[in-house]
C-alpha cells in the first residue's frame, strides 16, 4: 500500500500507512467462511512473547490469563451461550491479509460488537486495529489498551507493528499505564520499547501501580470509582446478552 512520511508529536519520523480495505462481502473475490452468530466477539491480544517466542523469549501468555479471567466471569454468570473470545499474538493484529484472514473472518457481520484488549505490542496493534476495523464499517464497541508500547524506533525494526502512532476509532476506550514503584525486567522491556504516551482520548486512562508483564491484574484490579478494565467490558457484553 502507498505510505507517507509523517513527523510524530515526538519529533520522530514515521511512514504512515493508509487505512487497509478489507474485502468486502459483495466482492466476487471475497471467500466464504463459515462462523457461528454471536452477539459479541472479543478479541485479547498479547505482546511480544506472548503467544509465541520473540527473540527467544516466551511464550508468557500474559493476556490470556486475563482472556481466562473474563471467560471464567462470563461463564459463571451463564451469558457465554452468545459470546466468544479469540487469543492472538499482536503479529496477526498487523495487515490486511491478516485482518482479513484471522480477524475479520470471526466476526459474523458488522452489526455484531467487537471488543479489542491488547497488551504491550497488542495494544498498539490492537488500537491500530480498531481504526481499520471502523473504518471498514464494524462496530467496535469498545477498547482496552494495557500499557501499550510502540513508539521506540529500534522496536519498530525487529517487530510487526505499525510505524504510525495509532488513532483509535471505539465507542468506549479504557488505557491503562504500568507505573509501578518497583520495576522489574518486563518494564525495562517496555522503556526499551517505549510506552505509547496517550494523553487526551481514552474515556477511562488510569495509572496501575503495576509491573509491565501483568495485563491479567491491568486487567482485573480496580481502577477510578472502584471498577475494573474487567467490570466495564462485561457490564457492556451482558449487556448486549440481555437484548
């Protein structure tokens, strides 16, 4: 796809690329792929050595363990007959034969709620992903970007991740940023990465007094007015479940 050159707020030089198209369903050349209806679709998505080895490092599947938490939660409360939750790695979050392929292919139409959770890369990728995802006509209902990493030059040549910061496109949007007392070798990791430093967006950005590997607890501990990036997803997925 054509790119540009654009200069981030950082001073940093980035090639932008254009939204993706995804194949539209009219399209003699789109494939047919068969998938259950759910009323909503959740995608977690994990750094890098997450779902499978980076530099030989990981597997740590630090998302899914926040994947695990929200399914025990959906499944306890007996709402999982019309949900569904898929785990990636951020690299499958990354281009259009990707999307098209691993995304939105679980996806039953564009009417069905998409909720993104991504972790460290994922959360880059995955707000990324929330851009084309809109722009190609499907709701996403909601975004949740666990200390998102990204803007480090040097992470950009050995990763699959996008060169542009992202401009997420959701109907709600909850980031939460690692910044604990005691940092341990995964935050040296994200520093070396370089955190995505968001400002104004998120309706929910809150500040954990965590460990850069933990999206289950950035996931599940409370945040402002005692509720988690856990409690509000729910909440918005049980509610579609009712209707």
């Amino acid at each position: 796809m054509d790119a540009r050159t654009i200069i981030l707020p950082s001073g940093k030089g980035a090639a932008l690329a254009a939204i993706q198209t995804l194949t539209p369903a009219t399209s003699p050349h789109a494939k047919t792929v068969a998938v259950e209806s759910f009323r909503t679709v959740v995608f977690f998505i994990g750094g890098a050595g997450d779902k499978e080895s980076y530099y030989f490092a990981g597997p740590y599947r630090n998302i899914f363990y926040a994947k695990e938490s929200f399914d025990r939660r959906v499944k306890g409360a007996g709402k999982e007959g019309s949900y569904v939750s898929h785990y990636l790695g951020y690299n499958e979050a990354r281009g259009a034969s990707d999307i098209q392929s691993v995304i939105a292919s679980k996806i039953p139409d564009k009417v069905t709620p998409v909720y993104i959770v991504g972790h460290s890369l994922g959360g880059w990728n995955g707000a990324h992903l929330s851009n084309i995802l809109h722009s190609n006509g499907y709701q996403v209902e909601m975004l949740i970007t666990l200390d998102p990493v990204g803007e480090g030059a040097l992470v950009w040549l050995g990763s699959d991740i996008y060169y542009s910061n992202p401009q997420p496109k959701s109907v709600f949007w909850i980031n939460v940023r690692a910044n604990p007392r005691v940092p341990d070798s995964s935050d040296s990791v994200a520093e070396f990465g370089e955190r995505w430093s968001v400002g104004s967006g998120p309706d929910v950005n809150h500040v954990m007094d965590i460990n850069h590997y933990n999206a289950r607890d950035m996931f599940c501990n409370p945040m402002a007015e005692g509720l988690s990036a856990e409690d509000y997803m729910f909440e918005s997925v049980v509610s579609y479940m009712r209707r």
